[in-house]
C-alpha cells in the first residue's frame, strides 16, 4: 500500500495482544479499503465475481482425512495415560526392553560416515546411490544371479517400500499392457491406494483361509488361474503382512509354473528379508525361483525392518528384465517417473547400507543381528502359545507359532480388539493383527491376559 | 510349453519351465530423453579436458569450484550422530522441522502461525512439496489449472503434468530487456479466468534471476486479489538471493499482508546444502485451525501412497541448527557468505565481459538475482561453449554462477565473449 492507503487504514494490526478474530477483521478491513492512488490497474473494475474484500478458502470444502488405520494406531496408543498400555500395532521392531533398536552395524556406518570429511551432501543421480542398486540387487537375487551376470537387472534406490512400490505402479500404469493388479486377501493397509494412485486398477485373489489360519492355496489358485493373461500379480516375498502366513517352497513352485504358463506379471514385495526365518537367502527363495527361470518380474525392496532404517526411508525397486538392453530402456523410463516426484532420494540411508554390505565383517555382523532379531520374535511366538494354553484359553492357537515374521494374525474380530484395547489399553489394527515385535517377555502374560478374557467374554 | 510343464512337475521332475520362451514385456519401451539439466553434468563428468568448466546444476561450489558442506550441518550432524533413533516420522514429518521452516517463510511473529492456521507437511525438498501441492490440487481442485511462468525450472512442467492438472503458461521473462516483462505479466494474470491458480518464484527465479520489484509484486498481489487468483509459492533460495532470508520472502509477505491463502513450497537444498537430504515443506495457508487440521491431513493422505512418511535425518539437521539460536546464527551467516560470493562473480564475469570489449550489454549479469543467470546465448553458443571450450551449461543459455570462481572468470568470460562477438 503507498503511504497515503496506510494513512487512511485503521491499524489495528499494531496491537499483537489483541485475539486472533481482531486480527482477522483488521486484515478484512485492509481488504476492503480502496486505494486512493493513481495507477494504470485503476481503470479495470473488480469483477462481480472476484474474491475482492473476502479471505475465503479456494478449499473450505476439504473435509478431514480418516486417520490412517495403521498409523493411527500408535497416534490413540500415544494418548492413552495408562501404565500398562502395550503398542501392538506398527511393525517396528522392539527390544525385549520394549525400545526401539539402532543396530550396532548401524552405529558403527553412521559414524564412519560421519567422521568422513570428505563425504558431502550433493544430490544423488536421479535412479540414487549405484553402489546401493548394486549390492541390493546382490542381496535380494543372490550376487551369483544369472540376471545380474547378464546384466539384464535395473535397479533403482526409492524410499522404501512404499516407494518402490509406487514408482513400479507408475512405471507399469505407463508401459505394461495391462492395467489390472491382483493383490491377497488381506495384504498390508497401504498397498491398494499405493497401486490405484499409482494409476492401477486393483483385484483381489484369495490368500489367508481365516478357518485354517493358514493358506487358501486352492483359492489362491483358482483366481490366478482365471486373471487374464498379463495381469500383474503382486506377491509378498516372505512373511505376509498382516497374516504371516507364506506359501511353502513347494506351494511357490506351483505358484510359478501357473503364472508362467498364465503369463501374469510377478511384482514382489521384499520388506522382511531375513527377518522372517533370520536367513537372508531362504527368505529370497521365492523370488529367486521366478529369475531362475529366466522370466520377468518386478521386486519392491526395504531396508526399513531389517536393518532397522526406518525412518531414512531406503528402498530399491528393481525390475528383471529379459536383455540388458531393454534393461537400459526401461531404467531410463524410470528416471521420467521418478523426477517429478522428488527428483533424486535421500542420501543418507542408503549411504549407511551400501557402506554395511559392501564390508565383509560389517556384512557378517549384521546377520548375526538380523538373527537375533528373528530369533527374538519366534521366541515371543512360542512364549505367547505357551502362555495361551497355560490359561485354557478356548480355541487352537497354533497359529501363532506356524505364521511367521513381525505379524499374527490372531483370528480376534473387531469387537474383541476393540474390547481389548478398552479393558486392557492393548493397541493393534482392528483386523486383528498384532506385531510380535512389540512384545517381550514382560508384557506377554498381559496379552495373553487380554486374549483369554477377549475370547471367553465376547466369544 | 505350458502343459509340459505341468505335466514334468507330476511326474516329479525338477523343471525350471515356462518362461524362457516367452519375449520381454518392456520390448516397446522407449529409451528416455535425459533429463536437461542433470544430462549437463553427466557430459561434463564425462570431459577430459583440464579446462573444463560446469555452470550446470544448481549446486553451489566454493571459490575452488568444490562442493561445500555448511559448518552449521557438519557440527548438527556431530550432534545427532549415534543419538537418532532412526524410528518413522509421522506422515507429516518432523513437528520441529515444520514448525522452524514455517517461521522462515511466513515470519516469526506471524499471525498465522500463533493461530495454527498454517496446514504443514514435511516434504521431499522443492519438487516433493510442490508434487504433493499438485496432487492435492488435482484431488480437491479438479477442475482447475495451473498457470506456469515461461521459462520455468523444467521440472515444474513435468511435476503437473505427472498429477495430471493441466498446465497453461504466463508471461515473465523478457528477452529483448533480459529482464521482466511486466506489462505482459499484468495482462495475463488479469486475463486469466478469476480463481486461477498461479505459479510464482517467491525468490531468484529460476532459470532467469529475474525478480519483480517490491512495487511489482504489490501490484501483482493487488491484481490477484482482484481475480480472486491462489498464489502457489516457490521459494527454492531462500537466503540465497540476497543473502538475507527476511529479503528474500518479501514477496511471500507482500501476499500475506493482502491476506491471500498461498500455498507455499520451501527447499534447504541449496541454502542449507543439504541437497541430497531431500528436505523441504509444504504449507497452505487455512482460513482457520480447524480447516488447517483437515487440510493437512488431506495431504498426509497423498504422501502415505507416496512414500508412507518423509526421511528422518535431514530433518533433524534442520530442527537442530534452526533450533539452537547459536547454530542459527552460523547457517545465516554461511547463507549469506554464499550468496556474497555469488554476487562477487556476477560482478566479475560482467567486468571482465565488458574488459574484453564485448559489444552486447551484460548488465543483466548483475541486475539479475540468486543461483542463475539467463545469459541470453543462443542454442548453437552453448554447444560451441562446450565442444570448442569444455564449458557446460543448460541449452537454454542458463549459467549456474555457483559455478564460476575468480580461477575460472576469466576463461569463462573470454569464452563466452568468442562466441557471441559476432553476433
């Protein structure tokens, strides 16, 4: 405004201690003072229409958001005062103390990164760290993979999983053939939106067998045997999410050969190498069986769980592809994905992997952790089925200890979580799934406490 | 092939089968065109020459042409290194980092900040806050535009268009003048259908160094009001145009005082140096609290499919040195030590352009602002620039002036003043 409009301006805003609504109506009252000064923008009028003299919102009609089921589990598990109260819902490994854990190989990368002068903080290329794609894709296919050998793998560092899987969706929205992608019945929260928003149209085959709590293996293939040829099929690698039940060697190899003679597009989701049996190879099996066979398929690759990097968000999606060249075509189209999403990914995590695994005794010492982890979990499994039928808790509960990785899916409904969490301040997502990581050796007799009484009072 | 397959399993034969006759799916996959401005740097990495100059990429290089980490961020990260815990962010990132990064935008006794009516996300530097921007407005917007300053960092085109709202573009740059074209600005955005939503460089524009005055960008906020336009800011260099962080929003503050609702994207990319860190901010401004609850957690809502939550350790550099009042201290100092040396070449370059009895004016060298320098060379000058000199830049004439130093001012400028003497 010239000096003559703030002349004729109340000021009200000089006043800070005045409450927020005069402050509202002093910026309205600016608004609403016509200039007096001469300009050339005089001669054109308001027009009837415009936003002249009010301060609405182009979005007052957005309403808000649902809170996300998973996350907001630790949001309600944070408000909750209650001494007792047990988080049971994001799958982040805890200690048996209960704290979040920094791996010691960790600690020791961080610090030589740290101590390193000359390591500066310059954008990484646009497909990220090349050392980071390389060994990831050594440690998912197996550093003697023909596919590697043969340069016929592209891969491309992302944040995490969620992130490999919405770059592959964009990508595949882009340039596959077909549009639809099958996912299991149930699969973790985040996938169906990560698809549709990838510009993918979602399916569903049947997975989880809730009278079993085992696998729907007939069902499974009965709706892969009738997907269209070429839909994309998304499989998780190893240790299931939410229900921790995986397919067995044989099972994969029939899972194969349909999808082979199907033509259906593998896209796998790795977030728990090695963290389910504790071994890094037997956990890549199944996606190894399908580059065995010299076919293609896409894999979605976190270092969130199993090397507790969580919150750096490290990730690689690769795509195994049948020549190198077309190998080379199709990095290239990911960098056109990538770009206009956040050009290049964060250093920092995946600084620390590739400084990990490129290290023999860094690498050996990680595996010795990443057991320890493994073995804690399956250690609280069989704790908690003990401690069940120690109580005589109606039911078979054998399932806690035949599924496997950081989830259980219990078989307790929505009433029976909702009552547990009331009565017992145990949080956990309403389909009853419960991350194993979160417990100890302390805090089991409270769950099973939670489970027996969930069960025998609400059936 | 398949039924044999079938048939060799139940016998109990081992067979790896069925794939390997089948052709690749990505066989119609095109090769992509490289990226413009990254492309730069992999034909310079790629120069033998000794003589080879990069003004390319938007990084900045001390007056040894090297990469610099800020002593703000290396003594931030002594600090947290062993202490992070590593655990997921909210899907709106760090609290702490918000709320600091919102002071520089919008002031620290803002108004709107004292009434949380700021909705605020973490996001993946500039091109996350302004891809998660167009996402939101393509979702609760659908049926708006958005109007893009010609030149513009390309990515912007490619960010839009990826979110699927369609682009239209406006006057700015002015090549007769190397400066703005003002007139043809003000008609566009009058013409505009009223409620269109804008694009505008809070600061240093990129790729011209082309600023509106202080008078301009009243103007400019007076015909928004107007039109009833939303204002999307982004603000990429802040602290690094003028070297004073405050300077550098005014523009964002000229809106703020008439009372628009923008959106705003920050980046500490370059004025922190923290470009692979990949931190940055969204925020819009709610009429209330309770709109800004719900807006952001609309947001949160398309970062979730995106990358689930925002990494955790350039954040935490951020909210360490903006939160300790010393370490503050030291990044403003640093910012404007950055920006001083950039401003010392431009002064250079022009000097000795004009030494060498150039018969172009190069004053735009020095009226122009921040990181670039629109020098105004044709297509053809630049590629002689780097087949006959080993000097690379962006095809557009584009010149990184991060890049330049007093070692290689002279050079640059003798070889600049070859290619155009004869225009």
């Amino acid at each position: 405004m010239s000096p003559q409009e703030e002349s004729d301006c109340p000021r009200f805003d000089q006043a800070h201690s005045f409450s927020s609504s005069d402050r509202r109506i002093s910026a309205l009252v600016r608004h609403l003072t016509v200039p007096t000064h001469a300009s050339p923008m005089d001669s054109i009028s308001a027009a009837p229409t415009s936003a002249f003299g009010t301060a609405d919102s182009v979005f007052a009609h957005v309403v808000q958001a649902p809170e996300d089921p998973i996350l907001g589990v630790t949001v309600a598990y944070n408000k909750d005062p209650s001494p007792n109260k047990l988080n049971l819902g994001v799958g982040a490994y805890r200690t048996e103390e209960g704290k979040p854990l920094v791996l010691n190989v960790v600690r020791r990368a961080e610090q030589q990164l740290v101590n390193d002068r000359s390591r500066v903080k310059e954008y990484l290329p646009i497909i990220g760290l090349a050392e980071f794609n390389k060994l990831s894709a050594k440690l998912i296919f197996g550093a003697e993979s023909p596919a590697i050998l043969e340069n016929r793998v592209t891969t491309v560092q992302c944040l995490s999983g969620t992130g490999s899987l919405r770059v592959g969706a964009e990508f595949l929205a882009r340039h596959y053939h077909e549009r639809t992608i099958y996912i299991p019945v149930p699969t973790w929260g985040n996938h169906p939106k990560v698809f549709t928003l990838g510009g993918l149209s979602v399916k569903t085959y049947r997975y989880y067998d809730p009278a079993t709590r085992g696998l729907n293996f007939q069902g499974l293939l009965e709706d892969l045997g009738s997907a269209p040829s070429g839909a994309i099929v998304l499989l998780h690698a190893c240790a299931h999410n939410p229900t921790g039940v995986d397919p067995t060697l044989e099972q994969w190899e029939q899972i194969r050969q349909l999808m082979r003679s199907k033509g259906l597009l593998p896209f796998f989701d790795s977030a728990y190498q090695g963290f389910a049996s504790g071994r890094l190879d037997a956990d890549a099996q199944s996606i190894r069986m399908f580059v065995a066979d010299g076919g293609e398929c896409l894999v979605a690759q976190s270092y969130a769980k199993n090397m507790g990097l969580y919150g750096e968000r490290v990730g690689a999606f690769s795509i195994v592809c049948k020549s190198a060249d077309v190998a080379r075509r199709v990095e290239s189209q990911l960098k056109l994905v990538i770009r206009p999403m956040y050009s290049n990914p964060p250093i920092h995590g995946a600084s620390i992997v590739a400084t990990i695994l490129r290290d023999r005794d860094m690498y050996n010492e990680w595996t010795v952790e990443l057991k320890a982890m493994a073995d804690r979990i399956i250690s609280m499994r069989h704790e908690l089925f003990d401690a069940l039928r120690a109580r005589g808790t109606p039911g078979d509960w054998s399932h806690i200890i035949k599924q496997i990785g950081m989830f259980t899916f219990t078989g307790l409904n929505s009433e029976q979580v909702a009552f547990m969490t009331k009565e017992y301040h145990i949080y956990m997502t309403s389909d009853g799934r419960i991350s194993m990581a979160g417990l100890s050796s302390r805090t089991v007799p409270h769950l099973a406490d939670a489970i027996h009484a969930a069960v025998t009072r609400m059936g | 092939m398949a039924s044999r397959a079938i048939l060799q399993s139940r016998q109990g034969i081992s067979v790896i089968s069925g794939a390997r006759w089948m052709s690749s799916w990505w066989k119609n996959v095109e090769p992509a065109p490289k990226d413009p401005i990254l492309g730069v740097t992999e034909a310079f990495l790629a120069d033998p020459s000794p003589n080879k100059v990069n003004v390319g990429v938007g990084a900045y290089r001390d007056d040894n042409g090297k990469p610099v980490v800020l002593a703000c961020v290396r003594e931030a990260e002594r600090r947290i290194a062993g202490n992070m815990k590593m655990e997921y962010l909210p899907m709106g990132g760090s609290v702490k980092m918000v709320e600091e990064t919102l002071k520089l935008a919008y002031g620290e006794n803002s108004d709107l900040l004292k009434d949380k009516r700021i909705a605020a996300v973490q996001a993946l530097s500039g091109t996350g806050a302004c891809r998660l921007f167009a996402d939101y407005q393509k979702r609760f917007k659908p049926e708006s535009q958005i109007y893009i300053p010609v030149p513009t960092w390309a990515n912007h085109h490619n960010i839009w268009r990826d979110a699927q709202v369609p682009q239209r573009t406006f006057h700015y740059y002015h090549p007769a003048t190397r400066g703005l074209d003002f007139a043809s600005l003000m008609d566009d955005i009058k013409n505009a259908p009223n409620g269109s939503f804008f694009l505008l460089h809070a600061c240093a524009h990129n790729p011209t160094g082309v600023d509106p005055s202080e008078e301009q960008w009243r103007e400019i906020s007076h015909q928004f009001k107007v039109k009833g336009h939303f204002a999307f800011f982004d603000m990429a260099y802040q602290g690094f145009a003028s070297g004073d962080p405050e300077r550098d929003a005014k523009a964002i503050r000229i809106f703020l005082e008439d009372g628009h609702l923008i959106g705003c994207a920050q980046s500490y990319a370059k004025n922190m140096g923290l470009y692979g860190q990949r931190v940055g901010c969204l925020s819009v401004v709610c009429e209330d609290e309770k709109q800004a609850v719900a807006v952001k957690s609309q947001l949160q809502q398309l970062a979730r499919p995106m990358y689930s939550n925002p990494p955790v350790h350039g954040a935490l550099i951020v909210s360490t040195i903006l939160g300790d009042p010393e370490l503050k201290n030291l990044w403003l100092k640093e910012v404007k030590m950055m920006a001083d040396r950039i401003i010392g070449m431009r002064i250079a370059l022009r000097e000795n352009l004009e030494k060498l009895g150039s018969p172009l004016s190069w004053e735009h060298i020095t009226n122009q602002i921040g990181m670039f320098c629109y020098s105004g060379m044709t297509p053809e000058q630049v590629d002689r620039l780097a087949s006959n000199f080993h000097i690379y830049m962006t095809r557009n004439g584009r010149i990184s002036m991060a890049g330049v130093t007093t070692g290689n001012v002279g050079y640059l400028a003798n070889a600049i003043h070859e290619v155009t003497k004869s225009v």
